[in-house]
C-alpha cells in the first residue's frame, strides 16, 4: 500500500502540472565567463539540447519507417514527448509510455519489439530529462514501469518478432539514471555544505556582535558605576567637610547619596546579567555602605 501511495504521488498527482524548464542563470558561473553578446543565448542551453534531441528522435523514426504512411506519425510520436519534457515532466513520461504502444501497433517492422528506433531514442531521452529535473525516486519509478511494460509487451505480444530490445534499454537507461542520481545527491550534498557555511558563518557574526555588546556593556558598567560611586562618596562625606552645616544641607546631600545608590542598584540589576561573573571581584566598584560610613566622617572632620 505504501508503494502505491508512492506512486501515486510521485507519479499520477499533478502528472500533468505546468513546470517549465528554467533558464540558466545569465550571472551563472559559467555563462558569466562567456561574452556579454551571447550570454543571453547561451542561457537557453538546456532547451535546445533537448529540441535536438527530440528532432533526432523525429529523424531516427522517419527514417526507420521510410517508404510506409506511417513515417510522419512515428516522427511526431519521437518528437513530442521530448519537447513536453520542457513544460510538463511527469506528463511527458506518460505520453512517452503511450507513443510507444501506439507506434507498436501501426509498426510494420519485426526486428525490434517493443521499443522501435524512434520510441528506444525518444524515451530515453525522456527518462534522461525527467531525471535530471526530479527526485531520484521518481526516476526510479520510471524506470520500473518502463521494465513492467516492457517485459509485458515481450511476454504476450514479442513471439512474432525476431528480436526484443526492453533488457538494452534497460541497462543503459539505469547507467543514465544512476549517474544522475549521483550528481544529484552530490549536488545536495553541496548545497548542504554550503548551508551549513552560511549558518556558520551567520552564527560567527551574531557571537562577534554579542562579544562586541558584552564588551561595551561591562566597560559602560565600570565607568557608569565608578562615577555613581564617587558621586555617592562625595555626598556621604560633604556635610562633614563644613562646620555646623544646615540642616537643609544635610538632607540635600542625604538625598544625592541615596539617589546615587539607588541609581547604581539599578544599573547592576540591569546589567547584572553581563556582569554577573564580575560582581565578587575585588575591583569592581561598589556604593557605599553604612558600615563604611564612620570612615568617611572622621575623613571629613578631618577636612
């Protein structure tokens, strides 16, 4: 059930969905090194090796059925699934499958059954391109319905023939789709490297800005909290550098103290976190405490 659900997703779901062949990128880095005239058209590569191959499909099956009515037919049957891998990929496969019964049925020929010259060229063609355009399993698919159809048509239908040729376009349609999924999964195995170059590198920027803002916020925190601190001293110690000072002196000074003190809680609540490592240190400036306070008045009464 589960292989069934595969391939009718892979397969049969959108069989027929637009998906147009993009063009190479002009800033590519190969079509950069070409000259600027022909960059353009050179961007266009991939489409026109596969018109080639669709038109030499077409002359291989005019060619093979000369002389009959039949011959234009053939040609167009090579002709259209190879230009349909351009737009729709999984629908040209389908379209591909059913060519090549139908060239099957009108073929007069007896020496190749059931893929004639035109129909051998053009589907494999087909798988090369669909291949390269999706995922390696549904190249896989491919590859096992074009075994089933051939081994079917060899089994009921190949007894009048002189020879079958489904087993030679297996073996070098599994060649072509095999090294296809090797450049494809040497392609994802790049891009996940260089994913994980961006992330890295993205994450070596964000650490650097974090270092730089952790650096700016301890110096700010030693200078912001080292003048706080005078500050704080300087009030603690003012009434005591004048005689009998006034009361509103006192409390004025009193209230720069407490507002200095209040002021440098704050800030190492905020950059606490920064800091954090820093507050046990010897140096790291400290307000004033009470206990510290008699110190500071005799320095004063002795001002």
């Amino acid at each position: 059930m589960d292989a069934l659900r595969g391939l009718r997703q892979d397969l049969i779901h959108d069989a027929f969905a637009y998906r147009p062949l993009p063009r190479i990128r002009v800033d590519g880095p190969r079509i950069r090194r070409l000259p600027e005239g022909i960059r353009e058209y050179a961007s266009w590569t991939p489409h026109g090796m596969v018109a080639a191959a669709g038109l030499l499909s077409m002359a291989i099956g005019v060619s093979s059925a000369e002389g009959s009515g039949t011959s234009l037919l053939f040609g167009l049957l090579a002709l259209l699934p190879v230009l349909l891998t351009l737009v729709r990929p999984l629908g040209a496969f389908w379209f591909s499958m059913a060519a090549t019964a139908v060239v099957g049925v009108f073929a007069d020929m007896w020496d190749d059954w059931p893929w004639l010259p035109s129909s051998f060229a053009a589907h494999l063609t087909v798988l090369t391109v669909v291949a390269l355009r999706t995922r390696p399993r549904i190249a896989a698919w491919m590859w096992f319905l074009t075994a089933v159809y051939g081994i079917f048509a060899e089994t009921l239908f190949g007894s009048g023939h002189y020879g079958t040729n489904t087993l030679p376009l297996l073996f070098v349609s599994a060649l072509a789709l095999l090294a296809i999924t090797v450049l494809h999964t040497r392609r994802a195995a790049k891009q996940e490297v260089t994913a994980q170059q961006s992330e890295t590198a993205h994450e070596r920027s964000k650490r650097t800005l974090l270092e730089e803002r952790t650096t700016i916020a301890r110096e700010l925190h030693d200078v912001v909290a080292h003048h706080m601190s005078v500050v704080a001293i300087q009030a603690e110690a003012a009434p005591y550098r004048v005689e009998n000072p006034p009361e509103e002196l006192e409390k004025a000074f009193a209230t720069i103290r407490e507002n200095a003190v209040a002021a440098l809680t704050e800030l190492r609540r905020v950059l606490g976190v920064v800091r954090a490592e820093d507050y046990e240190a010897p140096d790291a400036p400290s307000p004033p405490s009470r206990t510290s306070t008699p110190s500071w008045r005799t320095c004063g009464r002795r001002a």
